[in-house]
C-alpha cells in the first residue's frame, strides 16, 4: 500500500493528543455523573425519514449502502434507507419514543458520540466529530427549573477543564417574544434574523432591516435595538429590561414570565459561577428554534471560533401523538474545540503513553523476573511496561526517554542485590522494593494541564 | 412521530445496560494501559479501496454517499469512495503507515470503537458493533515476547472482569507448519482445512478428508490427527508433541522453534493464569492466515458464542513498499459478549443512575437551598440530584426508590435544624452535615457484579 494521506474534514489524533481528548472527556464525563445524568449510546444509523424530519439538514446526510446489495441499491429488507446521525438530538428523541415505557422521567442523559455530516470536503468542515450532549426530557411537563440546571451543569463541566475559561450567553425566547409583541411587533423571527446581524453589519443597518423587513417603524427598531445592547451578571437585569419596557410603554405577561426565568438562572449562578454566565440579550440565533431559554458558549480569547457549546429548551422535542416530550439540552462540538486546542497548542500532557516504570530487562534470560516486577508494580495500579529489547541498560534508558517514561526499573542492580529504579529527568537514582514503592502522585498517569502562557 | 421499532443488527441499550457496558469497558481499558498500552481512536471511514484490499470482506461493506451529492452519486471530490470500517485492524495498519514517522515502535496500543458491516438484515447478525483490540506493531522486526504479552494481557483483563471465567487456547503455526511439512505433507492450508472440522465431523470424517484433499496416506492423516488431540496447560505439552514426532519420525526446525515458543508462552501464563491459558493444538482458525502464534477465547459454560476474543501474530500488517510492520493482536467482540451477558443476566449493575443521594426539596422556595447541599456533596465526589419535585415526601422518596438512588437526604429537617439523611433501602434515617457526611463505599457508584447462581 502507498502511503496514505490524511482524509480532509475526518480528523485523527496521534496517541499523546488522544490522551488529551480522552481526559477532557473523563472529566465531563465525571461532572455529568456527579449531577445524576445517565449514560447513553445510540446506534449510529437513523431511517433516513427521521434524519429529515426537520428538513433544513437533509444536504448533510450520509446514506448508507451495502457494497454487495442483492435488493438493489440502498434498498434494504425492512424498507428502510439509513443515513449516518448528523446530531445527538435526533437519536435522542427517537430512543424516547422507542423506549418510553422503560424510561425514567425526567430523562437526564448525557451521550458523547461521534456524528457524521456530508458537507463538501471542499469546505474545510468536519464531516465526523464528537458531540457531547446533556439533556433533560419530561414526559408532558418539564419544570423550568432544569432550564437552570443544565446550562449550569455545563459551565461547571467546562470551567472546569485545563482550557481558556469560558463564556456562557443567555437569553429567552419569552423576553423577546414579549417584548416585541408589546411593541406592536408580531412578526417575532424576523426580528430575531435581523438582530441576528447586529455584530456583523452594526446598529445603523439592523434598524434598517427590521424597517424593511419586520415592519417596524423607527421607534420600534431603536427599541429593538436596545433590548439588544443589555447585557449583564446579576438579575439586575431584569429590571434594566423592565425599565426599557416602561420606556417605551411595552406591558407583557410574557415578557415578565421570561424576566423572571431569565432572573432566576443569573441568581441561581452567583454561588459559583458569577461572571461566567451572562445574560446578553442580543443573543438570538436559536431563539426561532427553542421555546424558552436558549444558550450560547464562547472560549474567552477564541471568540472567532464562534460558540463552542449552545442549546436550549424546547417544548416539544419529541411527540407519538398521544405523549409530548419537552426538554432542555446543550451540545458541545467536541472536536472543533479540541482541535483549537491541539493548534495553538493550549492543553499540554506530560507524557503520551500510560507507562510509569520502564522495566528494564538485563538479559532475554532474565525477561521472566523483569515481567514479574511490572506484574508486581501493576497490581498496585502502577502502569509498566518491560523493555522490549534487552541492548545495554543506556539504549533501554533512551527508550523510556523518547515516550516521557519518568522511572525506570533496574532488577538486582544495586551492590546488596535489591532493586533500583532511576528517575531519568533528574537522574536520581535509589533502592526500591516492587511490593511497596510508589512514584509520586502526580507521576502516576498522563496529567493534562492548561499551557503556560 | 409514530412510536419507532428496532433496527435489526443495530443493538442499543437502556441505560443500566449501558452503565454495564462502560464499566466493563472502563475495566478493560485499565488493564491495558497498567500495560502501558497507548489509547488510539481512527475516524469510521476508510478509502473503499483500503477496506477491500483483502478481498473476502467485500460484501460487509457499509458504502457512503452524501445525500445531495453535487458531483454524482458516491463520488467526493478526491476521488475517494468511502465506507465505514468493518473491524479495527485494516484502520490501524493504514494509521500506522500514514503516521510512521510520528509514531515510537514497538506501538503498542488499545482501540475500542464501533464498526460496521453490511450483513443482510435477515441473518440476525449485528450490523453495529463494539470491537475491543489490542495491538504491538513493530518497524521491520517485532521480536516472539511480544506473542506472549498480547494473550496474557488480554486473558488478565477478561478475567478480572465480573463474567463467567474464559479459557483461552493458543496454536502456533510454525508448529503445524512444521509439523505437516516433517510428515511430507506440504499443503498446510488444506490440511488445516480439514482438522478445523473435527469438533464437527469427527475424526474419521477428518482422516477422509485428509486423505481426499490434502495429498495425505493413512499413516499421515493418522499422525495430523493425534497432533490435533494434543492439548496442555503446561510446557510438558511441548513434550507430548515431540514425542508424537519421534513416533512418526519427524524432524523440522521450524516445528522446535514453534515448540520453544509455544513452551515460552504456557510458561510464562504459570504466574497468574495457569489453566486459563491452554495450549490446544486442534486450533486451526486463523493459522492459515496468522505467522506464528494464533489465539481464541472461549466463555465456559458459553462455547457455543464461540471465539470471543481472537487474533495472533502476522509478519507484515502493512508495508509501504519500503518498510514492513509486523505485528501481533487480539480482538474481543464486545457487544456480541455483552448481549449474551444481557439475555442470560450473567451481570447486575447495583443501580441504573449514578445518583447516590437525592436531595428533597421542602417547597419551591426552598430549592436553592437543597441545590447548595447537592452541590456540596458533589464537591467531595458524591453523585446528588436535587428532586424534580416539590411534592409530598413520600412521592420523592418513591422516586428514588424507582431510580435505585440509595439515600434521599432533608436540609434543616432535624428537630435541632440539622440536616436528615435516610437510607431508603432500611429506612434508617440519621444527622448528617453535607461538608462530612459519606456514604458507604459500595454505594457510591452504581457497582457491576457477576449474578449469583
């Protein structure tokens, strides 16, 4: 075979980058658990009607085929054409559906999969990449109260990583749709697509749009437009918000309704997530999607990545005509982050192989003594590997060098018989017993940290 | 949405069968890296031309096509028709030729991914499936200890596993090989043919079939099949098989080379996996297209699963015309174990959620107050929700119970104010103070067991 060449938008890690994705994703997958989110998988393959269901994604689907298809193409036995899951979210509702019956509800699931979308290779997006969801699905009813506690799940899960901190900006579909119906505006998304492009195209053009297209007359579209420019930490500003209402004699019970959510997920931050999530009422991408709170999440300083973990809630995420299932959720695009990360090299591990302790090996004959002592440190859950050659101690050492093994193991080495193990960055080196020794905490397993600036 | 059905060959698991797969995989991936065995995950798609390079797989291919393709049907615009991987070796042996230069050898890693294969939906085979592989590729030359870590670490890693005990049975090639040719029978392939049917046919059958395919006359038929009777858990099995050769005047180099080895790797399992680990020389799979040693794995009491874990040594995975990577591996064949593990009930998991404490909540007013406890516990590592609900206790303690979440804790519910926690399994219920309080060690995660008889 020629030497194969990387395939554009499906990205791979060498081993030490790996290491780094698998941590991030162990402590997500810890933070999930301690809030009581279960794990979940789905299948990989969804019947191509439900991919399409919402119609918008169907350009990004991959339908599967069988190579050797004896029922002609993409047919299959059960009248099923099936495509590759462009999200979890779509699996998600499915599996509710399908599983209903067995479920507990309120559904908190977390679920970190890869996902596929045929996008144009020449379009530099990646076609396969991980997700990592969590979401809450109630059975009829969803109190608002999860509303609050996943966004902050997520922040806690995030802030906690060895990454640049982060950002979250909130909104809520009831405070705009509120707000503009007080004013006289009724036609809600098209004032969301307008203000969509405020920090694209300026103040100046978004009251243009929302006069040519959203049928506001100039008032109405600075009153917009300010809505817009509140932001802030506290529930303050639900009564900046309120104060912008009486300014322009907007009265809504819809409005107060989303105020008062809005305001109780700031306060419910301020325990330990002060200034991390933010209301920002300018956020609007989603707000036509979702039904209440919606979420968006920056990498502070990596703003032009654009958000690196959105959701929100929606009332019906799923329906079989006799139940609905509302929700909330959020989704990380995994590895658009991480791949950030691995570019401008912000995540360091200090070494890319599990192995501690290098043991080394005197002689082919005395491999089976030197197997016994990693056997010996292993069973006390310290990683080891025996050295694959038996050459002069010198290129053994070179060995443990090139993988960043920090120890390594000399079997009867020292003067009285016993063994000694080497610590090859300072050099040190001292008697030790396999039953007891131990390498220092932070030597124990690959650690990944935040790179120093 | 009508209520979905199944898809055929694509298993999903509710979520106690999930936290069962993942620690049982969680398991796995422990064993392998105190071997220090690297983490490696390749993307799902391979060129169509780099799966179909062996050949015989071709009908199991999964092909994809973008759905709004703008070039013509399959076709991207690097000219690459891509399918999903059917195993994780082609994968591996294209990462390590793509990535050669970047990679330290021997690469000894760990891969646990989903493949795919197109089987027809009516053979009740999985079309989507976990594979677990372990892996030691070396540059040019892969030296035999190697053979005899693979098996010993994949056998320590099932074995530890909470399923019924495995036995593990290993051949070497160059045995039967050597063997064959010392006989004056040269047609190793056709002869392996033939002894791999004798669980089913029996050993006349076989001697028939000897006779009729492979050249043999009765004496030789006779001396392959006494060699296929031989097994051991010793090195003394070695023994046997040289005297069967003295009985039929055999002499091969190869078949003593083979016998050191296989000797070399029964001694070695003596340690800890005596009587796991059995030399059986009537396996026959695999060595037609193995090098040397060749591994299967059978669950006791479950031999009709067949093989469960297999693989062996092969001298060239990949080659790029300049170097050749040899190698030596196994594969476990997960998700067809776990659904066995699932219909017989061979595994409970102690709960389906990883919550240890649900923290009630008095009134709504009062669910800040139980978020703070939650929130406390979580801090030392304790898994705590906060009760969906504000309705009698008696209702939240219900929820608990239907969840296995094994305490439900009451802020201020003391009659001194002080905090209340209860095991609801006894109904013991104590004091407790959130920044101390610690549950039972078993009842801090959900644990797997094997089911009692």
């Amino acid at each position: 075979m020629a030497r194969p060449k990387a395939l554009s938008g499906f990205p791979e890690w060498l081993p030490a980058q790996r290491v780094i994705e698998q941590q991030l994703m162990s402590q997500l997958q810890q933070v999930f658990e301690l809030h009581g989110y279960v794990p979940l998988e789905t299948r990989a393959v969804e019947p191509l009607e439900h991919l399409l269901a919402k119609g918008e994604t169907s350009k990004e689907v991959y339908l599967l085929s069988r190579l050797q298809d004896d029922e002609g193409a993409n047919s299959e036995a059960d009248g099923n054409q099936l495509g590759l899951h462009f999200d979890l979210t779509v699996p998600l509702a499915r599996y509710v559906l399908e599983n209903a019956g067995k479920l507990q509800f309120p559904f908190k699931r977390y679920q970190m999969q890869k996902v596929w979308r045929g996008e144009r290779p020449q379009d530099g997006r990646f076609r396969e990449f991980y997700q990592v969801d969590i979401d809450v699905i109630g059975a009829d009813t969803l109190p608002y109260h999860f509303e609050v506690e996943v966004p902050l799940v997520m922040a806690r899960a995030l802030a906690k990583l060895p990454i640049p901190p982060i950002r979250m900006r909130i909104n809520n579909r009831k405070v705009a749709e509120g707000f503009y119906g007080g004013l006289g505006l009724s036609d809600t998304q098209e004032v969301l697509r307008s203000i969509d492009k405020l920090a694209k195209i300026g103040a100046d053009a978004v009251v243009d749009l929302l006069k040519a297209n959203a049928g506001a007359d100039d008032r109405q579209a600075r009153a917009c437009l300010e809505l817009a420019q509140i932001t802030g930490e506290t529930s303050q500003v639900a009564d900046d918000v309120r104060a912008l209402a009486a300014k322009y004699d907007v009265e809504s019970q819809l409005l107060e309704t989303g105020l008062t959510e809005l305001a109780q997920l700031l306060d419910a931050a301020q325990d330990d997530l002060a200034g991390i999530v933010i209301a920002d009422l300018s956020v609007a991408r989603g707000l036509d999607y979702y039904t209440g709170s919606v979420y968006e999440t920056e990498l502070v300083g990596h703003e032009d990545l654009g958000s690196i973990c959105s959701g929100g809630r929606y009332d019906e995420l799923a329906s079989d005509g006799k139940n609905t299932y509302p929700g909330v959720g959020m989704s990380i695009g995994l590895s658009r982050l991480i791949s950030r990360l691995f570019r401008q090299e912000l995540v360091t591990v200090t070494r890319a192989t599990p192995t501690a302790v290098l043991v080394a090996v005197g002689s082919e004959d005395e491999r089976a003594a030197s197997n016994r002592v990693a056997n010996q440190l292993r069973e006390r859950g310290i990683a080891a590997e025996t050295s694959p050659n038996s050459a002069k101690f010198g290129r053994q050492i070179r060995y443990a060098d090139r993988r960043g093994i920090p120890f390594v193991w000399f079997v009867s080495a020292g003067e009285d018989g016993s063994d000694q193990v080497k610590d090859i960055r300072s050099g040190d080196q001292a008697a030790a017993d396999a039953s007891t020794w131990e390498p220092p905490a932070e030597d124990l397993a690959p650690r990944i940290e935040a790179a120093q600036d």
